[in-house]
C-alpha cells in the first residue's frame, strides 16, 4: 500500500470539478483507490463516492493505493491535485 496526506486548498473543496479530475485520474489506473476524510472514506474511482465524503477546504484528506501500479497512481493523483490547485 501506498498513500500521501494533504490539506485540500480548492475554495469551495472536492466539489464536482476537482472530483472529475480525480475520479478519471485514478480510473487509469488498476490499483485499488480509497481517499478517506476523517472517519469517512470512498473509492476514489467513483465521482458519487468522492462528492458523498463532502470535502470541506482545510480538510485534510489521505489517498491510499494497493496493487501492482499503486506508487504510480499516487504519484500521478498527487500531481494532477497540484495541477488542479485541489492541495
């Protein structure tokens, strides 16, 4: 398993713009992707399952991947959430 913490800095959260981007990010991968908020968490493959969590911004979130691709993927979400100005 491989995972990274972050704080989220998106104005409004993991709205439905930044749950797209993360949602198609992570579907290219073959890992199994989870991201958890506090005592909750969703498949990160899925956008009802991102936008269900209700990201508030500040909200320290954790992505976790497990398989065979799983550093790849993270690397990959990481980027794409620094990209989108999501952490």
């Amino acid at each position: 398993m491989t995972s990274f913490t972050a704080k989220v800095i998106d104005p409004v959260g993991l709205h439905a713009r930044p749950a797209s981007v993360l949602t198609k990010e992570a579907s290219k991968f073959a890992s199994e992707i989870k991201i958890k908020c506090g005592d909750k968490e969703g498949n990160l493959k899925s956008i009802m399952n991102v936008m269900a969590l209700a990201v508030k911004t500040g909200a320290e979130i954790t992505i976790e991947a497990n398989g065979e691709d799983e550093k790849e993927a993270i690397e990959a979400i990481e980027k794409a959430m620094k990209d989108n100005s999501i952490i």
